[in-house]
C-alpha cells in the first residue's frame, strides 16, 4: 500500500480515526509518543468510544492550528448533494495542523458535516453513549505526500480533526458567517464565495488546552480506506437550534432535504484502545 494512488473525489470524501495505546494501559510518557501511535494498525470508523476505558496520556506537544480562521482568505461553501463542504480556493495557501498525535505537517484540505434528523443521532462518534446533533470534520493531508489523493493510499496518510456539535437555545455569534453561507446554499450543487471566517467559530482555548481521544481508523464513506489518524475534541460545540437546522434543510440530488449522513458505529477490534489525551498547555 505503500506507494499505491487511490482515485477519489475529495469533495464526495469523509473521514474518522481509530485507537491507540501504550503497552501498559496507562499513561505513556517519553519523546516518541506520537510515533508510537502511528504505528499502530488502523481500523474502521466511526466508533463508540468510553473515556474510563481509555489509556489516559499528557506528555503529548499540543496541537497547533495556523492559518485557519484569522488568514482572510477566499474560500468556498459547496452543496455537493450530501453535505455542506468548505474548502480555500487558492490550493497554494492552506492551514497547517501538527502537533499532538501528528508526526510531521498536516495539510488542511476540506470542513464538512454529518447530521442525522434529530439532536442525538447526527453525530458518528459516540463519546460514553452520548449523541450529538451533528459532527463537523477537518480532513488534513500528510505534507510529505503532497496531495489528498497520494496520501489516502498510506496508514498515516490523513488526519481528520472532529468537532461534536451540541445544539442550545441561543444562537452562537461564532457560527454567524458560517449561517451566511448554509443559507445561500440550500439547493444541490449550489455555491457560496466565503472567507476564512467562515471557520472563526473553532477559535477557542480548547483547540490548545482542550482534551480529546486519537486513535487509528479509516474514512467512513466509500472506499472507507484505512489511512486517518482521528482527533476527536471531548468537549461538544454548542449551535443553536435555528443555525443547526440549516443542515438538515440542505437538498440532494433529489431535491429532497439531506436527512441523515451518518455512517453507523463499527465493530471495535479486541487489542486495540483509544487514547485520552490532556492537553498541558498552548503552542499556537
């Protein structure tokens, strides 16, 4: 698989992560921690996941986020008839993730979202059996690969950053020009010019101080490749409910609303545990 090219279309693409361990169940510690998760054998996503179950570690460096929502540039909001899809569109500028579980640079790519018809299945990860209204991804490249489609034939080829989505009563001011956008692009295949702003809603202390669970899985639509580290933030963003219904009014091809676009929880394979991670302090 190592040098294999697998032909997909990033914006029809989805992604999830899998778990990691150290050998003793507890707490590992040390320089090589994120090395010690990239090795670890992948498997399918999304997951259940219980927080006392896993393997609680703190020695990991901080994630970093650069570029993301303060660059001001162009960017674009598309209804490709099965979510709300961003991305920039000047490919020479993108945001950059390392740190934490990373090995290396990741290379934003797209934001999407999953959501379901109700507030408590629209998420795909599911953290000590609670449900969210929905789940917004990250889906990063691995620089050294040079593109998305290079680097989904390799295990540590991607890397997908999760946001659960809480919904309240109160609209978040946040989400704001993201609302701008989702309300222009309620038809199928419809396009709206963004800016990076679209993202300010993610700026917040606990990209940097926040805890989250990695581990090692696959994207979880078609072809389903193994090849995401998943970072999965603990804690639920809240939107409020008006925002949030947004997504469920977007139309597919059929000019039907997108109801749901969640892909079931799978099979967690014995001899493999999600990662806990606190994180210490902030390097951004």
């Amino acid at each position: 698989m190592e040098n294999r090219i697998v032909k997909i279309d990033p914006r029809r693409m989805t992604v999830i992560p899998k778990e990691t361990s150290a050998s003793d169940g507890s707490r590992a510690n040390g320089p090589h921690d994120a090395e010690q998760i990239s090795r670890l054998r992948a498997s399918q996503s999304p997951i259940a996941i219980s927080l006392s179950r896993c393997p609680t570690w703190s020695s990991l460096d901080p994630l970093r986020f650069r570029g993301y929502w303060d660059s001001g540039e162009k960017a674009i909001l598309l209804n490709n008839g099965s979510t709300a899809y961003f991305t920039f569109t000047d490919q020479s500028v993108r945001p950059i993730l390392s740190g934490g579980p990373l090995l290396g640079e990741y290379i934003f790519e797209q934001m999407h979202f999953h959501w379901s018809v109700d507030d408590f299945t629209g998420c795909e990860h599911v953290l000590d059996g609670h449900g969210y209204a929905a789940e917004c991804h990250f889906v990063h490249y691995n620089s050294k690969y040079g593109s998305l489609e290079a680097a989904v034939g390799h295990p540590d080829g991607l890397a997908v950053v999760g946001f659960l989505l809480e919904t309240v009563d109160a609209p978040n001011p946040r989400f704001d020009r993201l609302v701008e956008g989702l309300e222009a692009i309620k038809k199928n295949e419809s396009v709206k010019n963004v800016t990076s702003e679209a993202l300010s809603w993610m700026d917040s202390d606990d990209l940097s101080e926040g805890s989250y669970v990695t581990y090692k899985g696959s994207l979880t639509t078609p072809p389903y490749t193994e090849c995401v580290t998943w970072i999965i933030y603990e804690r639920p963003v809240q939107v409020g409910a008006e925002q949030l219904s947004l997504l469920r009014q977007l139309e597919g091809p059929n000019s039907e609303p997108i109801e749901r676009n969640v892909r079931p929880t799978q099979r967690h394979p014995p001899g493999h545990s999600v990662i806990y991670v606190k994180q210490v302090k902030a390097k951004l």
